[in-house]
C-alpha cells in the first residue's frame, strides 16, 4: 500500500494530471459526482436538490494546511459568502458548515501570525460560528490528523462558551476517542463520530479493520447512550458500512433514541440510495459536500490516506464508461 500511497500524494500535486481528470469527458463527469464544483453558487445549487429530497447537508469549502494569514482570510470569506447565500436561498435551517482549523491559520507559527496559530484559528473560527448563528444554522470542526486533536478540542472548548452548538468531530480509530467521546457526551453537546481518514502511525491509532469497526461501535454506545435530566448529546453517526449503520440502529432503539435525536452522515456521492432508503424511513440524513479550487487536492489526498477508496472511484470510472 505504500507505493500506491505515495503515488497518489505524488499525483496530487501534478496540474497535468489535474487538467486530463478534468478534461476527459468520463473522469469529469465521476468527479463531479463527488465535488459538485469549485464555486459557492455551484454547491449551494447542490444543496438545494438534496435538501429538497429531504436531505441535510454539511458543506466544507476544500482547503487544510494553510500557509499563510492572506490564505486564512481568505477562506473564512468563503464560509461567510456561503453562509450569506444559504441564508439568502432559505436553506440554511436544513445546511450547516463543516471546517478544518488548519484551513483558517492553525498551522501558522508566530512569525508569520501574531500570537500564533491557535489564535488566528480561533478568532477566524468564532467569525465563522457568529455568522452561521446570524444566518440561523451551526459550524461543525473538523477533525484532522492526531498531531492537530488536542488544539482543535481546545478550540471546541473556548468556542462553545459562545456558541454551545457547535459540533466536534471524533475519529474511532485512535485509541484515545472513547475517553474523547465520554468528555464530549453531555447534553446538547453535538458529536460526528467517523473512522477516520489520515494515514496514522500504530502507537496512535488501530491499523486492522476489523479494529476500527470495533472501537467505532464502542464509541456510539458512549454517545447514543448517553442520558440525564439535562439532555441527551445528539450523536451525528458518519459512516457508509452497512454493517455499522444496521448495529446503529440497533443501538438506537436499545437506548431508546427517537428519530430526530441522532442523525446518519455520508459523503457526497456515496451511497446516495441507501441516503434516500435512510431519509424515506423517518431518519436524519446529513450529506458532507466539499467544493471548492482545492478539489483535486482533497480527492487525490483522500485516496492516499486509505487507498482502498481507489475502489470507489475505479468502479464509478468503469460504471460511467
């Protein structure tokens, strides 16, 4: 796996390989079923069809690892011409906004950024969170790889102060998630449990498969499971496993979870059948939708850290062909 890894991370910084994806008519055609496009107007056209269909959707304007102030600003622009849009349309009560703190200044060093990047971050992040309370929606943080998991839940923390809606994002596959899911489940509190994606080294984080399922399934019965007088924490369940989301169900009714009090989460463009059959059933279904120019970076990146979901987009070239 690790040649075909580093054979990706390679291509994702090609422009010739970026201008034949997007040139050929087939492979055009298949990433545009997982990236709607590069511009706001083009996502929120896509958020309008699901959430017509009975769909919430979670959108994240592509971009991670920012390198410098201008960069940072520049996204939390995007997200605030986003949210401006999905307010505008009437969409922001079934939308929301996902965001990567790397993307908005968390890696920036003192150098470059005036009490470093935690603060940059942090001040871009309640920007952010201020505007999608104006626009009557919420943020949800994303989770990156481990060396960026203690800041980012720090900076979970300082925003909740203000805005107590705000989601965090748990990755199953790191031993420490289970501790990270009791702190997290409280009322109110909202929580995305994923596997997660980044290539993470052993000492942190479960390799096998069969692992990860298992950690996955502990950690949503911390967080479905969770009661008191105050409220439940409101699970958002992220995965497309058949398995896990039938054991979630499961659970669901053991813990005498209502629809409505825990939502599924999937990507756009995987599995939207079983997303319909979710919604059809009276469950909560959320689509995460990127966009934006960094699009052919995330797939490319997205590929590397698991390169099993080559599968998924082989068999969507073949498919279209």
């Amino acid at each position: 796996m690790r040649p075909l890894r580093d054979s990706l991370l390679l291509l994702s910084r090609s422009e010739a390989v970026k201008r034949l994806i997007t040139t050929l008519p087939v492979s055009a055609a298949v990433v545009r079923s997982y990236v709607p496009g590069e511009s706001a107007e083009e996502a929120v056209a896509a958020t309008a069809e699901l959430v017509e269909g009975g769909i919430a959707v979670t959108l994240d304007y592509l971009g991670e690892d920012t390198t410098d102030v201008e960069q940072a600003e520049a996204t939390v622009a995007a997200y605030l011409e986003l949210l401006k849009q999905l307010s505008a349309q009437g969409l922001a009560r079934r939308a929301e906004v996902s965001v990567k703190l790397t993307a908005i200044g968390l890696s920036l060093d003192s150098d470059v950024a005036p009490g470093g990047g935690r603060k940059i971050a942090l001040e871009n992040a309640r920007a952010i969170c201020r505007a999608a309370r104006n626009a009557g929606t919420t943020v949800t943080i994303d989770m990156e790889d481990h060396t960026t998991t203690d800041q980012t839940l720090v900076i979970l923390r300082e925003l909740r102060k203000d805005f107590p809606e705000t989601g965090a994002v748990l990755q199953a596959y790191l031993y420490r998630t289970e501790a990270d899911c009791r702190a997290l489940a409280y009322a109110g509190s909202r929580v995305r449990l994923c596997k997660g994606a980044y290539d993470e080294p052993s000492d942190v984080a479960y390799s096998d498969p069969d692992e990860v399922d298992k950690a996955y399934v502990r950690c949503l019965k911390i967080l479905l499971g969770h009661t008191s007088p105050d409220g439940d924490c409101y699970p958002m369940i992220a995965s497309h496993d058949p398995r896990l989301i039938e054991i979630a169900s499961s659970l669901a009714s053991r813990y005498g979870r209502a629809q409505g009090t825990y939502e599924f989460q999937m990507l756009y463009g995987i599995r939207p059948a079983e997303q319909r059959r979710l919604a059809a059933a009276g469950e909560t279904v959320r689509v995460y939708i990127p966009y934006g120019n960094e699009w052919y970076g995330y797939l490319m990146r997205r590929l590397a850290e698991r390169p099993r979901n080559l599968s998924f987009f082989l068999t969507s070239l073949i498919k279209k062909s």
